[in-house]
C-alpha cells in the first residue's frame, strides 16, 4: 500500500510509523487512520517486527499560533489549585 499521511519502515525487528502531516501539524484524518490500521494489521502477524514506535514527523516553523497557546496552557496549569 502507497501511504499519503503516514511513513512505514521497518529495520532491525523495529517498525516506526511516522505521522507525516507536518503542514498540518500531524492532525489526524480518516486517511490516516486507515493507513494506520492496514499497518498495524500488516505486522501483526510478523514475528520478525518486535517493537512498534509512533512518532510525528518534525514541523519546521510552528504558527504563532501554538506557542502561544503553549504559553497560556503552561501558565493556567501552573495556577491550578490556588485561590484566585
């Protein structure tokens, strides 16, 4: 199968899917969610794959947008608990 959102490789017994959307932050679709079972159902039988790894692939430059939020997630976690 030729996969559209997602790499899968295989090398010393370890198969390492890779969530490859970066342009769209890896956010997960149907597509890769097919992609993803016919992978998982494709080793499942395989007893030369020993480990799985699921990894996104990396995003080169982030929107503003999510440090941002990262900032404001970090600092209302940081406050969690205390009297306001």
């Amino acid at each position: 199968m030729d996969f559209q959102t997602i790499r899968h490789d295989v090398s010393d017994g370890i198969l390492t899917i890779t969530l490859n959307r970066p342009e769209h932050l890896n956010s997960f679709t149907v597509t890769m969610a097919e992609e993803l079972e016919h992978s998982f159902r494709a080793v499942n039988d395989d007893d030369s794959v020993r480990a799985v790894i699921v990894t996104g692939a990396v995003v080169r430059s982030a929107p503003a947008w999510t440090s941002a939020a990262r900032a404001t997630c970090s600092a209302s976690t940081s406050n969690a608990g205390q009297a306001g």
